[in-house]
C-alpha cells in the first residue's frame, strides 16, 4: 500500500518537474484568457499585443510574458541583470510569433494598445506601413529607444 501511495505522488508531481522551463528557440506558449503579463500583472487577451521574453533562468530558459511592448520594456528595464536570450512579438495582421529583433514597429495613437504604448509589430516594413493608420514605422531598437523609461 505504501509503494502505491508513493508511486502516485511521483505520478502526480512528474509533470511538475518541467514548469518554467522554455526553449530557448521557440516562442512561449500564451493561453489567452489565463496567462498574466510579468510587468502589471493584466491578463493577456489578444495576442496581436502578446510580446515575450525569453531568459536564462536557473533550471535553463525561461518565458516573460506581456500583454504590450512596453511592458516589456520597462520590465527588463528594471532588471537590467536579466540575461536575455531572445525577445518575441506577435505580427499584428497575422497574429504569428516573430522574432522582435528582425520586425517593425508602427507607432500610432489610433492602435490604442492595452497599456498604452500604441506600438504593433510587423514582419516587415511594407506590411507596417499598409497598415493604414496615421503613425511611423520604425526598426526594433528604435521602437525601443522611444518606449525606454528615461532615466531622469
């Protein structure tokens, strides 16, 4: 009896061992509805705003999730030692993952992000600018620059 009381409490707790864990090449899963922005702590609701950051935790990769770009900035922000090894964006239009350091950012009030920062990415720079809304379209690390917090 004693042997079927711990092979079930290994049964149950074996699929525990891999929470946090990430790979780092591939983006996070998001469960819309349930999964909770690491910065204010909002639930992600619509992925064309669903950005993710993927770190090097202390068990190997793990995912950041955000329900907008600047979440993910200010949140790396404040924990500059982070080690980063890859960022993810959803494409606005056809809400696929991509990697944030190769996409382009439409920075545009009529966006109307869920915290504010009013910055959707694209895959590319067309796809950005026939968006059709009035706003710029910039690279990765200057959509980035004009979100950093300042550090007046």
């Amino acid at each position: 009896m004693r042997s079927l009381g711990l092979l079930l409490a290994v049964a149950l707790l074996a699929p525990l061992g891999g929470c946090g864990e990430q790979p780092a090449d591939t983006p996070p899963k998001v469960l819309l509805g349930d999964s909770v922005c690491d910065y204010c702590n909002m639930i992600l609701s619509d992925e064309r705003w669903a950005t993710a950051t993927i770190v090097q935790g202390p068990r190997g990769p793990e995912a950041r999730l955000f329900d907008d770009f600047n979440c993910q900035v200010y949140y790396e922000t404040e924990h500059p030692d982070l080690v980063i090894l890859d960022r993810w964006s959803h494409d606005y239009t056809t809400r696929e993952w991509l990697k944030t350091s190769g996409a382009f950012f439409l920075l545009a009030p009529e966006l109307r992000s869920p915290m504010g920062s009013n910055a959707a990415a694209f895959a590319t720079e067309a796809e950005a600018a026939r968006a059709e809304m009035k706003g710029e379209v910039v690279p990765f690390d200057e959509a980035w620059r004009r979100l950093r917090p300042s550090d007046d």
